[in-house]
C-alpha cells in the first residue's frame, strides 16, 4: 500500500476540513485514483447528520501517486483536530507568516511505531537561504475491506425547485437569531425568486423575506417529460428542517461562494456550496442528511446529481459559478423509525 502527493491547493484542502470538521471531530478520508472522498457519518450526529465531499484530486494534488491491493483505493480515519493542525502550519507557510516559504508540501501514507501516520513534510527556505524540513505526522487508522464496504451514501429524493440563496453569512445571522426561539426552521421558495426562512410556535411566529433572487435552470437534456411540466411560478415549496442542523451547515460560509439551494417539497432541502473561481474546471460533492424519508420516496444516490447538474451553461448562475461544489441534503424533521426496522 503506497500513497504520496504533493498539496498545490494548501488553502482550498484546509478550508474544506475546516468545514467538515464542524460535523465531526473524527471523519473518514478515502483516497482513490482520481478522486478524495471526506466522509462524516456518525449515527451521534444532530439529526443523523452526514457529510459526503467528493473532490478532483487535480484540483488540489499533484504528482500524485497511489497503489493498494484494493483497486488502488486507501481508506482512513483520522481526527479532523490533528489534520487541520498540520493544514494550518502548511497554509501558514505557503503565505509568508513563518520564518520560511514553503516550496513544496508533500502528503504520504507511512509508519511510525507500528502505527499508520499521514506525514506532511514541508519544504522550504528561510530568508536567509537556509534550506527547512518541517514534519506533522497525523495518527490515522486504515479501514479494512469490510469497513468499507459498510459506507454506504444515503439515497436522495429529486428536488421541485432550485434557487440561488443569498450570501451565507447574512443568512446565517437571521438563523442564529432565530435559534433561540425554536428547533425547527421552515425554509420556502419559489420560482420567482422568491424566499422566506421563517420560525413559527405556540407564543411568535418571525419570518425573513428575500426577493428577487435567481432560479438558475437545469440542462435541458437532463429533464423528463414530467419535470418539464408547467409550474405556477408563484409557488411555494416548503421543508422543515433542525435549526440546528442548518446553522451547523452555515458554518460553511468559510468556504462558500455561491450556494444554491433544491427544496423537495415537505421532505429535504438539498444545498449545492461552490468554492473557488469560475476558471477552475473541478467540482466536489457534499451532503448531509437526516433520516426522515419514507423508503419508497427516495431514488438512488446519484439520481439527484444526474438530474441538477450539471447547470445550463447559460443560466446567469455561470457567472459566479466555480469548480468545487459540495452539495448539502437536510431532511424534512420528524420521526419516521418505523420505516426503519
């Protein structure tokens, strides 16, 4: 089992964990030939929270080299602590704020006392031309076969509506707001642009508005002849979500800059997160769920993605869009154990 690669992208690998990192103190990373998956699925998480990120290796490695008797793909748990840690010294030299300037910042699969480590090795030089290495070693464990077998990406229902929402961070400072008043948030839009967030109990009902936002259109070819039906445009389709679960996704703002909303009327709220510029050519996938849908409501994991994505190239979205995405799911709240055996 052999793994290396060089980081070219320290600031987008670390924001991302930051990101993941909010979910779950310890996740899995799984490394195949063209893709890196960050994976948080935890049954202790706030309404069985789960994040799936799935990103290009192009878009943050190069040089980048794997080999296992398992299709050449490597498996791994690892505390998002300790790897943000060795991140954020990488980050901190690719930008000046050290003693030295990286050159380069490599990330390998090794052993030290008998224990698997993620090593970073950076490399650089100091002003006065004094070549640096400076080592992080992160513990990881290397999932067996069978372990990873049982990960498993939850289904995913197809969406009514799409919409561009506003800047995460203005959104989240309603939602937080909010928050002390409630445990549910409901969350409606329309066709027209057109979205409320809004909490509703025995003793206040509060509701914020915005308008004219962008419905950004899907590729025609990947419609039916059912999606392509009519709709009033001054519809509203509505979910009810955790609170909590929303704010914990707003914290992503660190990485968003464009985040487009698919609501599944009465049964999930779906966010696509963009990162990055409009240049770059590389997307990621992520997700969290809840598990609150009848069985028979779902299609299968990529249903979702085959019938939103990708975005028609001539939809104004395209002008801010970027290369990674990560799609987000919140499930309609309630119980539906029963479903479950």
């Amino acid at each position: 089992m052999r793994f290396r690669a060089t980081i070219e992208s320290v600031s987008i690998f670390y924001k991302i964990t930051q990101s993941v990192e909010k979910f779950q103190k310890r996740f899995i990373i799984k490394f195949t030939p063209e893709t890196m998956h960050i994976i948080c699925n935890h049954e202790a998480n706030e309404g069985g929270t789960q994040v799936w990120s799935q990103i290009k290796v192009e878009s943050i490695f190069a040089d980048y080299r794997i080999q296992s008797n398992a299709d050449n793909e490597i498996t791994l748990a690892i505390s998002s602590e300790a790897l943000l840690g060795a991140l954020r010294s990488a980050s901190a030299s690719s930008t000046s704020s050290t003693a030295y300037q990286a050159e380069e910042i490599v990330m390998k699969l090794a052993k030290k006392n008998d224990r698997a480590v993620l090593k970073f090795e950076i490399i650089g030089t100091t002003s006065v031309g004094r070549r640096v290495k400076v080592t992080h070693d992160v513990l990881v464990d290397v999932l067996k076969p069978h372990e990873v077998a049982r990960l498993i990406e939850p289904l995913c229902p197809e969406p009514d509506l799409h919409i561009l929402l506003p800047p995460l961070q203005k959104v989240r400072t309603v939602v937080e707001r909010l928050r002390p008043m409630s445990d549910t948030l409901t969350f409606r839009a329309n066709n027209s642009g057109k979205l409320h967030i809004s909490i509703s109990t025995e003793t206040v009902r509060v509701q914020t508005e915005w308008k004219n936002l962008t419905n950004p259109h899907l590729n025609e070819r990947e419609r039916n002849d059912e999606e392509q039906a009519v709709v009033d445009p001054e519809k509203l389709f509505t979910v009810h979500v955790s609170i909590r679960s929303f704010l914990k996704f707003l914290n992503s703002h660190v990485i968003s800059t464009t985040t487009i909303a698919c609501v599944c009327q009465n049964h999930c709220l779906i966010l696509y997160v963009y990162i990055g510029d409009a240049a770059d050519r590389y997307w990621s996938i992520y997700r969290i769920h809840t598990r609150t849908a009848k069985p028979d409501t779902l299609k299968s994991r990529w249903s979702c993605i085959s019938a939103q994505w990708p975005i028609d190239p001539n939809s104004a979205i395209l002008a801010t869009a970027v290369g990674f995405h990560h799609i987000t799911t919140l499930y309609e709240r309630g119980s539906l154990d029963d479903y479950y055996d």
